[in-house]
C-alpha cells in the first residue's frame, strides 16, 4: 500500500513532517507495530523533536487523522457542482471519496479499524469525523440540483446509515487488497436508492 503525503506545499513544518513520518510507519508496519522511532527515522528527525510536538503516538495519530479527514470534506466538496444534476452530484462525491482513500489506504483502514481501539482519546475525532460527513451529506442533498428533481435532503440518521455502511464496505475492500474502485457502484447504488427514497 502507498500513501500520498499529507503535508501540503513545499517546506514542511516539523509536525507535517512527524505526521507523513506516521503515515509512512502506518503504511510499512501498521499502526501497532510502528513506534515513535519508525516515525522520526521517516520524518528525519529526533525523538525530542517528536515530543515537542506531540505527546505519545495515540496524540499524533488523532492529529494526522483529524487532517486527512479534513483533506477529505474538502476534496468531496469541491468535486461537486450543486448546481449540476443530483446524480452526477452522487458521482462526482463518490468519486471523490474513492480518490482520497485510493491515495491513503493504510490510512484509511487505521481510521476505521484501529482508531476505535483508543478508546475515549479517539472518541472526540470518531464524532467529528461522523458528524462531518453525515453534515456534508445533508448539505449536498439539499442543494440546486437535487431541489429541482424535487428531492428532500437526506436526514442525519439516514446520512449516518450510509457513512456507516460506505465506511465498513471501504474497509474490506482494503484489508482485502482490493481496487477500491469497486466499491463506486453500490455506494452510488446505495446513496441514490436513499436520496430516492425520501
């Protein structure tokens, strides 16, 4: 599995640098296995630096987490046009989605599977990142394109069912090695039969 760094621009802070030193630990060795000096061999730097920055590996894991899952709001609200028709809306924000986790996988099934195993640390990051998406889902829902076929927004539990589901069906798709292009067709099966429905 390969990650795309999620620093941005040319010139790093050291934390950026901490945080892809973890995603490239994660990537390697997985989350459990990898330890605070995988991260600075990779970041090339020190383990004082390290705790400078962060207090433990949990702290900069709920750190580069909170910034993919930044990167990914961001990535599927700007795909989607909401002026567009409402099923090349759901296209365009699965597609979306579907680049961000191809460029992140390690990072991707760390969200969904380890990041639970933290217990209360990780329980603040866990309902942002659910409260987020089922928000951008309702958002995009009651834009232009879909107001016009006459659709209602999705509701918040009916946004949650779907991120839940998406979210475990991208899991297996990852542990499994599998192109995570394949899971386009029933996310985009799914969303549309509950946009529908409502």
């Amino acid at each position: 599995m390969r990650t795309t760094p999620l620093a941005a621009g040319p010139h790093p802070s050291v934390a950026d640098r901490l945080l892809d030193g973890l995603a490239s630990a994660i990537t390697e060795r997985g989350y459990r296995d990898s330890t605070v000096a995988d991260v600075v061999r990779y970041a090339r730097t020190s383990k004082r630096t390290f705790y400078e920055q962060f207090a433990s590996k949990e702290e900069c894991l709920i750190e580069m987490l909170r910034r993919n899952h930044s990167d990914l709001i961001a990535g599927i609200g700007a795909a989607v046009e909401p002026e567009a028709d409402w099923r090349l809306q759901i296209d365009k924000a699965v597609g979306a989605y579907i680049d961000h986790i191809s460029a992140r996988p390690a990072i991707t099934l760390c969200w969904i599977r380890e990041a639970p195993g933290l217990g209360a640390a990780a329980r603040p990051l866990h309902r942002l990142v659910m409260g987020d998406l089922t928000d951008l889902l309702v958002s995009l829902t009651g834009n232009p394109g879909f107001r016009r076929a006459g659709l209602d927004p999705i509701t918040a539990p009916v946004a949650l069912i779907l991120v839940g589901g998406l979210r475990e069906l991208t899991a297996l798709f990852v542990e499994d090695e599998r192109d995570v292009h394949g899971i386009a067709a029933p996310a985009v099966a799914a969303a549309t039969a509950l946009v529908s429905a409502g």
